[in-house]
C-alpha cells in the first residue's frame, strides 16, 4: 500500500444523522447549510445520512455548489454477492461518498461487529481510496476502571497490526466514549483533551509523523455549549457530531466555531 505523503492536520466537523431524516429535512437542512457556511474556512465539514437519502444529498450538494463532503454510516467488507442488506464501497463511490464512518459503538453493540471485522472495513476503504473514520472509545465501566486507553489502544492495534501505523495516514479517528453518546453526558474539555493526548502518543510511540498529523475527532453529546472549549483544545481536531448535526442552525454554529477557535491558533 502506497501511503504518500502524510498531510498537515485540518479540524473535520462530521454530522452523523444515524436512523433520522425524510426528503424534506433533507433538502431543507442541505439548503442551510449551503447559506450558513457561506465564507466559513479552515474547516472542512462532512454529512453522513442514511444510505437511502444519499442520491439526493449529493444532488442538493452539487446544485448548491457546497463545499459538505458527502459521508456514509457504514460499509459492508464484500464488494457484491449474496449479501442481502449490506452496502459495499463501490455502491458508495457511486453517490459521491468519500468518508466512511465505522467501529460506530452502536454497531459494536446492536450488531456485535468485532475490532477484527472492523480493521477489515478499515483496510478495505484504505486500499480503495476512501476515507475511514474510525470510532474507538470506552464503557462506563471502563472509563471508572481506568481502561479508557487500554481500550481505545486495542481496537486501534486491531487495524496496525495488519499493516502497520502508517495505515492510520489519511484517516480518522473519532473518540468517542460510549457513555457520552446520545446522553446528555460529556466529558469536559479537559477530560477529553488528556485522552486525545494520550492516544496521540500511544501512536507516537510507533511513528512521531503519523502522530502528529492524523485527525482525532471528539464525539459524545457535543454541542454548541461545549463546543468551542473542546476545539481549543491541541488534540481535539473537530468532532463526530450526533443530534445537533439535525439542525442546521446548531450544525453550522459548531463548524463556525471550529473554524474560529483554530483559524485563531
């Protein structure tokens, strides 16, 4: 696998629409956010709708001439067969998707996807060109036994071990605690920050570069309230964003505060 050259780090505001969405929230929340990012820079900004409302995404997106980038929930490992219900990467490439969403807890959880079937989904997107935004995080249990690295160092040694770190160039990773999400809780800015600066280093141990230059997402009950102090934040590179990626107004007013806090460094 060719890796290239490893690229500077650039805040990603991603919203994850998860099991939400009809036709006309669709074009009604393509279209603001078409107008509110008007001038925004220094950020780049990802939507990931059901599959079935990809095809008009990415018409909405190209008629209003948005800078969005066009991002899917989930991939299947096949390309094609007899696999009923799943999406493969060439269906996704087909709409324009780049950014692909996977290791999501809830598929962890509701569909028992393992770390080693997700390091396939990961190397698989690699090696296809498209980008894999990887979710890692810890139980409630896990962070009050202190294994919030343990766990998070696993499931992405999951994905090293079968190339090796330089795989990570040119992906994403979004932390995400499993007991933030969806629940009103997050950590504070600080919490969050100690984490990211420890899997960053958890990485540096193995390659300084990588370290240094791959994206680490924050996800958990993000919102603007609590946004711009997790963005001021040296390793907290932009956010996995939930329920406020449903409101234009919100989903705008966290970009724009990605852009102003790090546009500000």
């Amino acid at each position: 696998m060719n890796y290239g050259d490893i690229p500077m780090r650039r805040p990603l505001v991603m919203g994850n629409w998860k099991l939400n969405g009809n036709k006309t929230m669709v074009a009604k929340l393509i279209k603001n956010l078409a107008t509110g990012l008007n001038g925004v820079e220094g950020v780049d900004v990802a939507i990931a709708p059901p599959v079935m409302y990809l095809d008009l995404a990415e018409q909405l997106l190209g008629k209003a001439e948005s800078k969005v980038t066009l991002g899917a929930q989930n991939v299947d490992i096949h390309l094609s067969g007899a696999f009923t219900g799943d999406i493969s990467l060439e269906m996704l490439k087909d709409f324009g998707v780049t950014h692909i969403i996977i290791g999501h807890s809830e598929r962890r959880e509701y569909h028992k996807e393992s770390d080693e079937f997700i390091a396939k989904k990961f190397i698989l997107l690699k090696k296809n060109g498209l980008i894999p935004v990887l979710c890692i995080g810890e139980s409630d249990a896990q962070n009050a036994a202190n294994e919030t690295l343990a766990v998070c160092a696993r499931q992405l040694d999951a994905i090293i071990n079968i190339q090796d770190v330089r795989v990570l160039h040119g992906a994403i990773i979004a932390y995400e605690p499993i007991w933030a999400i969806g629940t009103g809780k997050a950590a504070t800015a600080k919490e969050a920050q100690r984490i990211h600066a420890a899997i960053r280093a958890y990485i540096a141990e193995k390659s300084e570069d990588v370290a240094q230059n791959v994206i680490i997402q924050y996800g958990g009950s993000v919102k603007l309230e609590n946004a711009a102090a997790y963005f001021a934040q040296p390793d907290i590179d932009g956010a996995l964003i939930g329920g406020a990626a449903l409101n234009a107004e919100s989903f705008v007013s966290i970009i724009k505060a990605a852009a102003d806090t790090k546009n500000s460094y």
